[in-house]
C-alpha cells in the first residue's frame, strides 16, 4: 500500500519572460526567469463516473506576494497570501489582500487590469512550463483508533484520505494531518487541519477547478467529516474579509488515516 509523501511533492512553475508576456504578476518581474516550487498541501483528484475521465488537482501552501532577488524591499505593498491551485492544463491563484476590495488596486503588470482575488487561466498561456511532482511512499493503513494513537505517539507522519461522492462525480481528497488530537484513555482521536480544497460538485468538469474553495477538515470516524469553508466575512466597520466561516457536514464518506513509510 501506498501514499503521499507530502514533504517531497511540489508543484513549479516557471516564467520566461523573452518567450510571453506573464500572465499572473502584479509588478514588473525584477529578471526575465523565475522557477517557484512550491509544496503541496492537497491532491484532489475527480472522476465524472459517466465518462470516466478524472482529473487532478493539487493545492501549494500559502506564501506571500514577493520580488524575487532584489537587494531590498521584497514584500509588494500591499501584500497578498498567495495560494496556487493548479491541474495540468489549467490554474486557480488566490490571492488574499487585508480586505476584500483591496486587490483592485493592484494591477496585474502587462495587461493593465485589476488584480482579481481569484484569477483563473491556462497554464499553457500563464507559464514557460508547470511540473506537478508527486512523490509516493509506502503507506500503512491505520485500522483502529489504537493504531492511529500509536503511530501519532510515534511521531509518524500521517496522511488522511477522505473520499464521498454525488450522483455525478466521485471525489478523493488526500492531505498531510498537521494538527491532530489523541486521547489514549478513551480511544478518541480527531484531525483538525488544512487548507484542503473543497469542491463544487454541482459545475461541470471544465469548470470545477475555477468553483474550488479552501476549507479545514476535521474528522473522528471514518463515515462523516466536517469542512470549515473560507468565506466572504463581514467584520465590524463595514468591510468584508476571506475567513474560515462556514462548516459543511458530509455523511456517507470514508475517511482513513495512513502512517507515511510504514
């Protein structure tokens, strides 16, 4: 049995500007080359049952919007969380200003259009190239809460797979568990962690990656778990901020956990 290796799996993308113009960037790149590697903290992967045909979709860990390789002030002002969702053809940037409204005072360099929070696109069009590295391991299914407690006192890394499905699609989220509570005495233990991506199951197959949103997950059986979906949020004084809002329940999936190299 096997399964992710989350410390070894990276998605890069890289940016020649002497080949296209950059899609994505909110200043003037400071060098015509850039390769971003970054690691992964999800792989979704979607399969439409009528047809078959699946596509993967893996989710980068948040960084922040930078200038890469100048002798001084490297962070953009305003600054933005950065998340990038990206399948083999296609590209989902989240890009979290302090409020909602302040990307539209960025301007996406080249283009001359508002910064968008959520940005969409070809990755053919977008990057000089995009790799998606996944790298295996072997996998060691934890049955019981008792083993599940073990492996965690153990200081293993674990890796949770939850997989539900609708009358149209069959879904598999696979993600490390960062965040995770034990209790020995009872045999209880609970995952709270992420981001993970949460899917609109209700849009058709070219549009799913555009509908993804991030959410925390959190599970203590192995047939319902709990998803805490990022939102517009309002906040006193009448702006509006992306926060993690709204809890979602799906019974009827199976969730396993999975000690990484066992």
């Amino acid at each position: 049995m096997s399964t992710i290796d989350f410390a070894r799996s990276f998605l890069t993308f890289r940016i020649d500007t002497l080949k296209k113009p950059p899609q994505t960037a909110s200043h003037k790149p400071p060098y015509t080359l850039n390769n971003a590697r970054i690691q992964l903290d999800c792989v979704c992967d979607i399969t439409e049952k009528s047809t078959g045909i699946s596509q993967r979709i893996v989710l980068g860990v948040s960084c922040k919007t930078e200038r890469v390789g100048v002798p001084d002030e490297i962070w953009t002002v305003p600054n933005a969380d950065f998340i990038p969702i990206v399948s083999v053809d296609r590209f989902l940037n989240v890009k979290t200003y302090a409020y909602i409204g302040q990307e539209k005072t960025v301007t996406l360099y080249g283009l001359g259009q508002p910064q968008p929070d959520r940005q969409t696109g070809s990755t053919v069009e977008a990057f000089d190239s995009l790799r998606i590295h996944i790298q295996e391991c072997a996998g060691e299914w934890l049955a019981t809460p008792q083993a599940i407690i073990a492996a965690t006192y153990a200081h293993d890394p674990l890796i949770a797979v939850t997989e539900f499905e609708t009358k149209r699609y069959r879904v598999c989220l696979t993600y490390p568990v960062k965040t995770f509570n034990v209790n020995e005495r009872d045999n209880v233990y609970q995952t709270d962690t992420g981001p993970v991506l949460f899917p609109d199951l209700m849009r058709p197959p070219e549009e799913l990656i555009a509908g993804l949103e991030l959410a925390y997950s959190a599970f203590n059986g192995p047939e319902w778990i709990e998803f805490l979906v990022r939102t517009p949020t309002d906040v006193p004084g009448g702006a509006r901020v992306y926060h993690f809002t709204k809890p979602v329940r799906i019974d009827g999936v199976r969730n396993r956990l999975f000690r990484a190299g066992g």
